[in-house]
C-alpha cells in the first residue's frame, strides 16, 4: 500500500477517539465553577429579559463558560447571536448538545500526538539534517481563541449602537464638567494665577514663578505675613483675606510706591533648598540651585534668630497681665506633676520575697529520718527483649496500677493490632511509642517494697536512642539487664544493644547488674536455654569489668509474671529456686552517696506545675538541699531560689544525693534553665569547660575525629584534638606516648575540644559518640 493510500485509509475518527481522553467524568464541573455558572445564568437572564426565552440555558452556560463567566460578553454575544443574529452570520453557534467543549479540546489537544513521520520517511524533504532541524516548543496550553472572537469589535444592534452612543455622550459630558469645575477651582485657588494675569508678565519658569511669592530687602528676608497659599483653605475667602493683610504688611515697609502684587511663600522646605526669594525673577542659575552646605541661605541662618510664634504669643499675654496667671497654672500643673512624680517614687513594686531558708542541717536530719533506702535502676537490654512488658507486668503485681487499667490498655492496643504491648504501654505513654511499639525516651516509674523506695528507669532497646539510654544509665544505682531467650533473638541481641548497653551502664558507673533472661515461656522453660544464656553473659559482663558477685541471673516471664514478684507456677519452671527479681532488687544496695560533696543535680525535665512556673526534676548526683536555697545553674550562671520541692512526690524540706527530686524554682528566668543543665550551690559552683582530658575506653578506632560527648541528658558537639598516650587497662600506666589511633579495648588519654563551654568537671563519666555509634566511654581527669 503506499503512503496515500496508507493516509487516506486512516480512520481519523478512530484515531481522534483514541487520543480523546475525554470522558463523561471530566465533564463535571467543579463545586465553584458550579456555582459561577448558575449565578452567571441567573445575570444573564435577568439581563436578558423577555429574550431570555430565546436562548437555552445550555446556550447561556456554554457561553458563561467560553467567556470566562464575563456576563456582560455572554450577553453581548448572545444578543449577536442567537437573539438579534445578523443576516449573514453563518458561524455555527456552540453546539447545547456538547456542554463544556472548550475542555474537551483541552483534553485533545493535550493528549500525545501520533507519530506519522514514517509515512514521509521516504521523501527527499523529510531527510533534513539534524542540526538544521527546527526545534518545537509546544505551547503549554493549546492555542485557542474565545468563542466568536475574530479579533474586531462585534457588531451591534442598532437599540445597542443608540445605547452606545448616549452612553459615549453622557461620559463625554461628564468629563468636559469636570475639567471645567477643576479649572474653575484652580483659579481660585492660584494666587499666583491671578497676579500674574494683573500683571500680564510672562512668566519665568517654574521657579522664577515661585520666587516672585516673597519680597527680599536690604535687611534679608521680611517674615512671611501671609498664611502659606499651599495650606490655606481652597475658599474664595480666604484668599482675599490673605491677600488684604499681605497687601497691608507690605505697604508699611515697601519703598516702591507701587503696591507689590501678592506672591505665593515659598515653603520652608523650599527656601532651604533653594534659598531665599529674590526680587527680581531674573535669578542666576547659581542661586536657584545653591548647595547649602557651601552656602547656607540666610533663612537658615535665622531661623532661630528671632522669637517663635509661641515666644510672642506668650510675650503678649504676659503683657496683657496673664503672666502670673500662667505662671500659675504651670506652677499648679508643676506641683500636681511633682506630686505624682513623688507618689510615683513611693510606689515600690517589690519582689516576690525571696523564700527563706530553715537552714537545718540536711545531713544530720537525713541520718535521723527513718525514710526507706531510694533506689534507682536502668532496664537495659536489646530492642524487643520485653523491657517495658515486664516492669508494666511488675507494677501491676505490686498493684502500682490496677487491673483495670491494663484491661483499658489492653483495649486500645487492640484497637491498633498491639494487644501483646498492652503491659508496655503501662511505661510506655507516648502516642509515636504506642504506634511504633518501641521506646523512645526514658520512661520512670515508682514502686516501694518493704525497705526500699525503687525508681525504674525504663531505656530504649533501639540503637537509634542510645543517647536516651545512657541519661537513663546517668542515674541509676543498679542496672537490669533483659534478654530475649527465644531462639535466636538472644544470639541477634548479643551482636545489638545486649553487648554495647552492657558496655555503656559500666562505663557510666553502674557495677551491680541483674540478668533477668525473659521470655522463658517461649521455650518452655528450659533450663538448658537458661544455662547456655547465663554462661555467655556472664562471660561478657565479666569481660566488660562487672564482678562476679555483683551478677544475678533470674530465668522470667515478663508477660505472665512468673518470677517477678511472685515464683512461676509453672511446673516446668520448678527447677528455679533462686529470688524472684524483685527479692533480687531489694538485695541490691545503692552505690554509695556522695552526701558531703558539693551539690550537683543534672536537670532531666523541665516543666509547669501550680507549685511554680519553672519546675525541674532529676537526680541528685552530690550533695544536698532544701528549700530556700540559692542555686545555680549552668551554664546559664543564673541564680534561682529554691522555693519548695518534692520528693516521691511528697512535699519535703530537704533532699539528698541519690534521690529523685522536684524542685519548684523561683526568681528564674525559664530561659536560663534547660534539660542537661546542672544545679549546684552558687558557693561552690560546677566549672563550664570546653577542653578536657578523658581517660576513654574505647569500643571502636579512636584518632582525632568529630564526636558527641554525652553525660546524661547533656550532649555537646566537639572533637578528639589529641590523643596523648595509650594507657595500660589494669594499672593506668602510660603504655604508648602520642599514638595516632587507639584500637577497640584499649584505653587512652584523649584531648577533647568542644563547640561550647558545658559544665563538667573531674571524676565524671561521659561516652563520647560519633556517627551514631558509641566510640568511646571514659572518666574526666
Ligand atoms: N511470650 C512472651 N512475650 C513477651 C514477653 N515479654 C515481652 N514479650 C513481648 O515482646 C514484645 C516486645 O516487648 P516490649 O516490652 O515492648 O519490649 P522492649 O524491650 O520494652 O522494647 P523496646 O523498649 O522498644 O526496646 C511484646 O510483643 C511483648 O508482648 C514474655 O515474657 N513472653
């Protein structure tokens, strides 16, 4: 077949259908567009009148929508074309039956062209070279004109061409009235105008006509006797007025026996620009346009030479005996204000009073209370190994919450496919840590036994939060660590966060540990399981620098409870006779307190309470306080009283190191007091450094690289300056002198230089973090 017959076989219907892409849908309008065609229907018609009937509303709508909803067009063109149509029009109106067409032409012309280049691939004009191409930028929207719109004015009926006219005549009328009335007040208005028609001179410019306003004499300028004509109202009046005591003024001083016509003042503004008027309207070039800091026009120069208007209105009451009157007043209104201001000086606004202190002796008063030891333990462990779940399923057994409230829980997590996080969710309250089924932050909680008061610092197991993990690992007295038992999740734990939280909780000073090896139920108890877990990890934690004796090993169930605080009544976990965990937490003893040494608090929240605006909570590293304190922050410097404060959520007096307080602070502004921060006594307060020496163990290659210092909740940017010598593990001997790296398991003397000063000072524990993974833990020397 060749290729014209190849075109003219073509079914260009078909072809048209394929690329249409139109379809019924598309043809709906918008809500708004909705609502613009019915209101501009409504014009239309109403526009219409009785024609209306002569037109459909398809027609009408059509229309609205070709002419962008313009009601006056529509109208215009309907009129032209359906209504009066001219005699001759053949031009097909828009066809009712396709409604919207504009928006089908849209869709085709906007849908991809075929490609016919094959069907000229032969022909000699059809092989142009490439770079003699034309290149074609499509339009982005197809080219397309308003319906009946050639480009001339449409032609109108003759009631249409009548209305036109008038409306041409009237608009023409109007203007030429109100050129007339503007000239007419200009006249008035122009001062200038009507001397200058007395005096029939031409005129010299814009600026000689001004500079004629004002008389220059031997003496300089005369004062300006009449108001400003700028200012002055545009009222037939006021311009004889004017004109009258200017005329007068100049009488009494003018040589000239003819009488000076009036002139317009120049301004100020003008005159100090320009400088004075002159005379004669013949002025130099020179002096219409004198710099004033070469020459400064004498009405600068006298400006304040003579008395202000206000000087001489006081000048002449005071003449006209109103002095002591005046004088009286101000004095009346000087004693009244001196009265005030006295008044105003007594009037203190005083300070809150500053609390007071009872100044007991914290120490003594804590050895003579009979309170219950305080405990804090971290709950460490790798993601998922049950963490949250089995302290949720402890402070239900030791009725810390009711059963009522995990059924509650229960519900919810079910609701979003989590009922086996029911427990968890007791710590973990957060809506994205309900949703992700993970921990994010520490969560803390309180129990109390017979002899201990216990705060759990429940840690992430996600290495994504380690920084959360090791504020967490920052406050505790002892450490819980949980492993997963099932198949497998205990062997993927110890290559995750079971080894480096093992790592992290001894680097930050915790040294008593207890293993509790979870989710024994999965493996139906087995004490093989429990056996071959227990070796491993104690081994590990051994190697990690924890004693023997200060590791325990408790085989639970954190979902079911067995082991917790009451033994499994499970028959296949008789084999385990050893304490439960709680027993195990009650034999724990706290690390000793730092009780005499100066006060150092780490602020772990900051928050509102009805005690005070600004309240803080946290552990008491050091030392001890009570109400009325001064304190100090750093690294803000600032100073705050200690109003009142809690503990275990009991307003106390006093508080010691190792305890959980809340402290209400006042005298403060909440921008001096953030998370990380530390409290301590003003007298002996914390140092802000940003270079210190630390003793770092390191768990991965160590050199001078970017790191985070991490101590609690405070993180600092810096970086390994220097690192001065390698250190033998044992005896802390210098083993190599400047090395260029320090290896995993080995300890070093590293220089570390931070972005900013943050208040550390020797014997505390940091973990230096870089990329996201531990690097190092260490003691400040
Ligand atoms: N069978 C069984 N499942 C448990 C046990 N303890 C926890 N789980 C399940 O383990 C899953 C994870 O528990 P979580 O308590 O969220 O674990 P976690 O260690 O707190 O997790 P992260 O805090 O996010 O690291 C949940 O589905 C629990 O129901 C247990 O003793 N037995």
């Amino acid at each position: 077949m060749s290729r014209h017959q190849e075109v003219r076989n073509l079914d260009y219907k078909d072809v048209l259908d394929d690329y249409d892409g139109y379809s019924e849908e598309e043809d709906e309008l918008s809500p708004e567009d909705r609502a613009l065609m019915t209101q501009g229907t409504i014009t239309v018609q109403t526009a219409l009148g009785v024609e209306a009937a002569k037109v459909s509303v398809a027609q009408i709508e059509e229309s609205l929508w070709h002419y962008y909803y313009d009601t006056d067009k529509v109208v215009e063109y309907l009129i032209k074309k359906f209504i009066n149509p001219p005699q001759k029009t053949a031009k097909p109106a828009p066809n009712p039956s396709s409604k919207y067409t504009f928006l089908k032409r849209i869709h085709i012309a906007s849908a991809a062209p075929r490609d016919f280049s094959h069907l000229f691939k032969d022909l000699p004009w059809g092989n142009i070279p490439k770079d003699r191409e034309t290149i074609f930028i499509p339009p982005l929207l197809p080219r397309m004109g308003l319906l009946g719109g050639s480009g001339s004015p449409p032609k109108m009926s003759k009631l249409q061409q009548l209305a036109a006219a008038r409306k041409k005549k009237a608009e023409e009328r109007a203007a030429q009235q109100k050129l007339e009335q503007t000239r007419t007040k200009m006249t008035q208005l122009s001062v200038e105008e009507q001397d200058r028609q007395k005096e029939n001179a031409p005129s010299d410019g814009p600026f000689g006509k001004r500079l004629k306003t004002s008389e220059s004499t031997a003496e300089g300028r005369k004062p300006l006797t009449t108001a400003e004509p700028g200012r002055s109202e545009p009222s037939s009046q006021s311009t004889p007025t004017a004109l009258e005591n200017s005329q007068h003024a100049k009488a009494a001083t003018a040589d000239s026996p003819k009488p000076t016509p009036e002139k317009a003042q120049p301004s100020a503004f003008a005159q100090v620009l320009f400088g004075p008027p002159l005379a004669s309207p013949k002025r130099k070039l020179q002096d219409v346009f004198p710099l004033t800091y070469t020459d400064l026009s004498p009405s600068v120069l006298e400006a304040f030479s003579r008395p202000s208007p206000d000087d001489v209105v006081y000048a002449a009451q005071a003449k006209a005996g109103k002095k002591t009157a005046v004088t009286q007043t101000k004095k009346k209104g000087a004693s009244s204000l001196d009265a005030v201001a006295s008044d105003v000086k007594g009037l203190k606004i005083e300070d809150a009073p500053l609390p007071k202190s009872r100044n007991l002796d914290v120490l003594s008063e804590f050895e003579r209370s009979k309170s219950k030891k305080a405990a804090s333990f971290v709950v460490v462990g790798h993601v998922d190994a049950g963490k949250s779940t089995m302290m949720g399923r402890l402070l239900l057994d030791l009725n810390v919450v009711d059963q009522r409230t995990v059924d509650k829980l229960r519900q919810e997590a079910t609701k979003i496919g989590k009922s086996s996080f029911a427990l968890a969710w007791v710590l973990d309250q957060r809506t994205e840590e309900r949703a992700r089924g993970v921990t994010i932050d520490i969560a803390t909680n309180r129990f109390e036994t017979d002899k201990t008061v216990f705060t759990i610092l429940d840690a992430p197991g996600h290495r994504d939060f380690i920084p959360n993990m090791i504020a967490g690992a920052s406050q505790a007295d002892f450490a819980i660590l949980v492993i997963d038992a099932g198949t497998g999740a205990f062997e993927s734990g110890l290559k995750g966060q079971t080894r480096e939280h093992s790592l992290l909780i001894r680097s930050m000073g915790v040294s008593r540990v207890i293993v509790a090896i979870n989710k024994l139920d999965t493996v139906g108890w087995s004490q093989e399981r429990f056996d071959e877990i227990k070796n491993q990890v104690s081994g590990f934690l051994s190697a990690t620098g924890f004693q023997q004796k200060n590791i325990t090993f408790v085989p639970v169930s954190g979902l079911h409870g067995d082991n917790l605080v009451r033994k499994s009544p499970d028959p296949t976990a008789s084999w385990y006779t050893g304490p439960s965990l709680v027993e195990e937490l009650e034999n724990s003893e706290p690390s000793a307190r730092a009780l005499a040494k100066p006060l150092r608090m780490t602020i772990s929240e900051v928050f509102r309470t009805p005690q005070s605006p600004i309240s803080i909570s946290g552990r008491i590293d050091a030392g001890s306080l009570q109400a009325g304190d001064p304190l100090l922050i750093q690294p803000s410097g600032e100073k705050a009283y200690l109003k009142s404060l809690q503990v275990d959520e009991e307003p106390v007096e006093w508080a010691v190191a190792g305890q959980n307080a809340v402290l209400h602070l006042t005298n403060i502004d909440q921008v001096h007091v953030r998370v990380g921060d530390i409290i301590c006594d003003p007298a002996k307060p914390i140092e802000c450094l940003d270079t210190f020496t630390l003793k770092a163990l390191a768990f991965d290659f160590l050199m001078p690289m970017q790191v985070d210092v991490h101590r609690g909740r405070l993180h600092a940017a810096g970086r390994i300056e220097s690192m001065t010598a390698l250190l033998d593990k044992v005896t802390g001997a210098v083993v190599k002198k400047k090395p260029k790296i320090a290896k995993p398991a080995t300890v070093a003397r590293v220089v570390v230089k931070l972005n900013s000063k943050v208040p550390l000072e020797a014997g505390q524990r940091v973990v230096l973090r870089s990329g996201g993974e531990t690097v190092a833990a260490g003691l400040l020397e």
